[in-house]
C-alpha cells in the first residue's frame, strides 16, 4: 500500500494497493491520483510544492525522481531511522491498522488464546477487490467525516483543505495521461510484425499502413501486457496502444504458476535437507570427553554420496595422471630444494629487453580474411568447415547484405563461432572485396582511421589531418568494399559516427559486418542512429544437443566413429555446445590418442582431456 497525504490538512491526496511489495510503478500511480484533481481522484490534489519520502527504494528511484522533475518538484530524502520526521505518515499507517485491518479477516496481529489458535481459511479472506474498495471507502471517510487531531476547531480533513487559502497548480489531464509510464529511451521501427520491445512483438489494429515509422515506447514499470507508441518525429504524437502478441492462456499461466511453484518448494525441501546434513549432530556428555557423533554413516553410503557429487564436478571427472609427461629436456633444471636460509633464485637472470622483443618474429596480417586453416581454434589440423544451422543462416544474412550495401551485426558470446562464421562466408562471397579490422580495447577515431588506411591498402603514408582521411576513405570506397568490424563492443560512440557518415555517404559502395561478443548487441543497440541502420541482426548461440550429434562427427575425423553417446556426455560435462571448446578438446584428445596409443576415443581418455580444461579441486 503505497500512500500521500497533504501534511497541512490531513487529507489523503493519492493511494495506490499492490497484492506485494509495492515498487516504483505503485509510486507513480499513487502520484498520479495525488496530483489528478479529477473525478474520482479530486478535489485532493494539484501540483505539490515539495515531496518528503522515507529511504524506500521505490521512492528513490531514478524513475520517481524524473517524474517529479518534469514538474520541478523537490524531493526531500529524510534520513533514515527518524520517523518523527515524518510524524503525519507514521500516524496515518497506525490508523488505519487500529481502525481498518484490526477488523478485517486474516489480520495477523489480533490477539488470540493459545490453546484456541486456527489459521484463517483462504475462502474466509477477503477477495483482493473487496479488499481495495474497503481502503478507498475508509480513505474517503477518513477526508470527508474524520476528525483527526492536528486540525483547528475540529474540522475534517476536507474542511481545513477548502479553508486553506494557498493557491492549488492544476496539471492538465494530457500532461497526466501518461505519467507513470517510462521511457524505452531507443528509437524503434513499426514493422510487418509490429513493433519489438524486449525481444517480443507487440500489435495493434492501428498500425496496419504503418510500416517504417520510426516511434519511442513508453511502458508502466514492471508491466509488459501493453506499450504506449509515440511518433519519434515532430512533436511525439501519441499513436496508439500495442498489445503483447501471443501471449499465454490463463489455463498456460496458471500451469506454468503450478509447475513454479512445485519447483520452489523442491528446491527449498532440498535447500533444508542439504543443511541438515551439513551440520553435524553431537551426543550429549556428562564427563570430560571428546563428544561423538549421533549419526553415523556407512562407507557404501559415503562413496555413493562422493560418486554423485564427483559426476557433475569436472575437475573430480578428470584423469591428469593417466598419460604421464614426457622427460625434460637437459637443458631445463630439476626443481631442488633449498636451505630455509639461501636466497638462490632471487638472482635468477631476467630477460634482457632485446631477448624480450625477440620473441614476437612476425606481425598478423592487416585487413585480409585469413587463410581457411587460420580460422579453425588453434589451427586445428583435420578441422572441417560444417555447414551448421547458424552458419547458413549467416551465409544468407552476409549475402544479402553484400547484394544491398548494408549494415549487419553478427554477435554471439565467446567460442560460439561468430568470426568463423563471417570468414567462412566472406571466402565464399566476397573473398577479393573484403577488409578486416580489429582493435584494442576503446580505440579512439585516430586509432580507426589508421587501422582503416592500412587495411584498405592506400598509398604513401597515413595523413596528418582528418579531413585528408576522409578524402581519401570517400575516394576509395566508391568502389565495392566489404569491412569486417570484429569486437565492435568496443568502438566508441565516436567511431561508430564515422563509420556511419562513411557508410551514409552517396558515392560509397560500402558493406559493413560488426561481430563482436558479450557487449556487442547492447552497445549498437545503445546508438539510435547506427541501430536503425543495421540491416539484420543474428545472435550465434551454442549449439543444442541434437545438432552436436551431426556436426561433431563431421568437424574433425577423431569423431567420425565415435560413439553418439560419449559424444553426448563430452557436450553436457565440458563443451556444452561451444565450437571453441570442442576445438580444444579435439586438440587434447588427438594428443592423447599418440601419446597413449590407443586407437579410439574412449571415457577414460575423456576424463584425461578434462585434466586439460579450467578445473579448480575443491578446498
């Protein structure tokens, strides 16, 4: 329950009731109906001058403060532990609990015999709506008939507000409209699905002949049944509500709340009996002695117990031992103890600077793709290009886009095979007329337009001024050019401008493909004017289960007679559908198989290659 009240007159001005804790969304509805003076919130009401809120974290969010702003109204944040400071409010909730809730069924803090205690039926409680309607009646009694102590000549709350004579600020109804809703803060487009918003599609009748207006949403917090559209252009007219498109029957919702629940109460019965089993239990003693157990465990029933733990732990599943390491070299000591007091080792030689710049012999090739086997993890000997649900469909994105002269954003978490992906299609589609570049981390547009000058293969030297850039980028992207931006998380909001007013400019012939991994789509996402560029987004997700099964045995012959089933626990216990990782542990395996001599992948070997994986050994 989530409340205001006018501290001059008493008068409750605005209330709002959530079946939970209220949040920011129960704030500004109960705002609303503070500051609306019109039926059935009046006549209580008008703009306040100030507002004073306790340290809620409802009322301290950056939505309320930025409601309240739009009409610049202070917010007072009162500190915490000192409820005199807030003395109306404080009374206000003990009077509603001693006149209202004490008499209400359910009530849990009325007083009742010990010996006579029964918890309150569901069927005996109020509805929620009945319970809503005995609020409001009570809040109008409350203004209208109450006397409350504080006010001159015993008036009611409604008489000491028509008798104040301070001027009331009325908003306007259309400014109110839409109050308590936020802003998406992104500019969308209405398409033939209608218009996105957090991955779902929202429809309504009204935006059939609407088909690429550019448009802002605007939602109540913590409600996505609906989404007010507004134009992005002009004034931000107000074009309709959408509606969530297929959303769930009450029969699915109230499944789905059963399945919840059965699975919360499972997970607390498991919670409860892990504990207990954690903590041990000791004997009582009546003399001096070391106490012992209450329980004790058999070894069958503690070696059942490790087994079941070890089978989901891969750092116990691992074999490190079962292929030992080769002898070392003469050339590298033997670790030897040393005396407690010797400081040997601490005159070790360190390398010298130029033993240090030796080491690095040749630098990656600038902005071509690079060679078919260079784009396998680690070079993987054997390795086959598998033509995979994601990679075909990014061959048919990447394709499109080459034949449109568009922007695409490819984007995955790490070790799916994003860049692969690209590469693979790009030596297919556009071999000659693709360039690659990559960055560190938050490059500046200096950085970009070096990196660009080389990739391209200009002439002569990088310019000394912008503007020559620029001149020399129009010049040569007149002619078809593919760029391959790889981890474009970490482009700027600058770079991503130039690339841009690159890509904008009329005489370009200019393709752009942005990869990158965690980061990438919410930073493009980030920046409108990019955004509404991007011509296909596709996100490269770890493989499922089934697709394994096929395209594990195809991308490398270790696996082409493996048993499907080894192949299944591998990708549940270790790979988990990641290409880089069943690259890794291809390559673990292929050494075991001539280090070991076996001739076929088996679980022991596999429990070996684990050894090789990131484990940590519990404590």
């Amino acid at each position: 329950m989530t409340w205001f009240i006018d501290v001059a007159t008493k008068a409750i001005v605005g209330v709002a009731v959530t079946p939970h804790q209220p949040g920011r969304d129960a704030v500004l509805a109960a705002l609303r109906t503070g500051i609306s003076r019109t039926t059935p919130y009046g006549p209580f009401g008008g703009l306040p001058a100030r507002v004073r809120v306790d340290r809620g974290k409802e009322f301290l969010c950056r939505t309320v403060y930025r409601a309240l702003g739009v009409f610049a109204v202070a917010v007072d944040d009162l500190p915490a532990y000192t409820p005199y400071r807030k003395g109306t409010i404080e009374g206000l909730n003990g009077a509603v609990e001693r006149m209202l809730f004490v008499s209400m069924p359910g009530y849990t803090r009325r007083a009742r015999a010990a010996e006579a205690y029964q918890p309150e039926r569901p069927e005996d409680l109020l509805p929620f709506e009945d319970f809503v309607e005995a609020l409001l009646d009570w809040v109008s009694w409350w203004n209208t008939e109450h006397h409350p102590r504080g006010l001159t000549g015993g008036r009611t709350p409604q008489q000491a507000w028509d008798a104040d004579p301070a001027p009331i600020e009325v908003v306007p109804e259309e400014h109110l409209a839409f109050f308590a809703l936020e802003d998406d803060g992104r500019v969308r487009k209405i398409t033939t699905n209608g218009v996105s918003w957090r991955r779902r599609p929202y429809i309504a009748p009204w935006m059939t002949g609407q088909v690429g207006t550019p448009v802002r949403l605007r939602y109540l917090p913590h409600y996505d049944g609906t989404v007010e559209v507004f134009a992005a252009t002009g004034n931000g007219q107000h074009l309709g509500t959408a509606y969530l498109a297929e959303a769930a029957t009450r029969a699915q919702q109230r499944a789905l709340a059963t399945i919840r629940t059965r699975k919360a109460q499972a997970l607390r019965a498991d919670l409860r009996a892990a504990e207990k089993r954690r903590r041990p239990r000791y004997t009582a003693t009546t003399t001096p002695a070391t106490p012992g157990r209450r329980r004790t465990q058999t070894t069958g029933d503690a070696q059942a117990e490790i087994n079941q733990a070890q089978t989901t732990d891969l750092a116990a599943r691992a074999l490190p031992d079962l292929i030992p390491p080769r002898e070392p070299p003469a050339t590298w000591a033997r670790p030897r103890k040393r005396p407690p007091s010797s400081d040997a080792g601490l005159s070790a030689k360190m390398p010298s600077e130029h033993e240090e710049s030796c080491t690095i012999t040749s630098s990656p090739r600038r902005g071509r793709l690079p060679a078919p086997q260079e784009d396998h993890f680690m070079r993987l000997p054997g390795a086959q290009v598998v033509s995979t649900r994601a990679l075909l469909t990014a061959r048919e994105n990447i394709r499109s886009a080459v034949e449109s002269r568009a922007m695409i954003c490819i984007y995955g978490s790490a070790g799916n095979g994003k860049s692969f992906a690209v590469n693979a299609c790009l030596r297919e589609l556009a071999p000659t007329l693709t360039r690659r570049i990559q960055f560190r981390a938050r490059p500046s547009t200096r950085d970009l337009r070096h990196e660009l000058f080389h990739a391209l293969g200009l002439p002569g030297r990088p310019p000394a001024h912008p503007i020559e850039f620029d001149r020399m980028f129009r010049a040569a992207l007149q002619e078809p050019r593919v760029l391959v931006c790889d981890e474009a998380q970490w482009l700027s909001k600058l770079c991503f401008e130039y690339l841009r007013y690159l890509w904008d400019d009329t005489e370009s012939d200019l393709t752009i493909v942005f990869t990158g991994g965690n980061g990438c789509f919410e930073m493009l996402q980030s920046e409108p004017m990019l955004e509404s560029r991007v011509y296909a987004w596709q996100e490269i997700t770890r493989m499922p289960l089934d697709e394994i099964l096929d395209v594990v045995p195809a991308f490398h012959p270790l696996w082409d007679d493996a048993d499907p089933d080894l192949i299944a626990l591998c990708d549940e216990e270790a790979a988990h559908g990641n290409f880089r990782a069943w690259a890794k542990i291809t390559r673990h395996l292929t050494t075991g198989l001539r280090e070991s001599g076996r001739t076929r992948i088996d679980e022991e070997l596999l429990r070996w290659a684990y050894s090789k994986l990131r484990t940590r050994q519990a404590a």
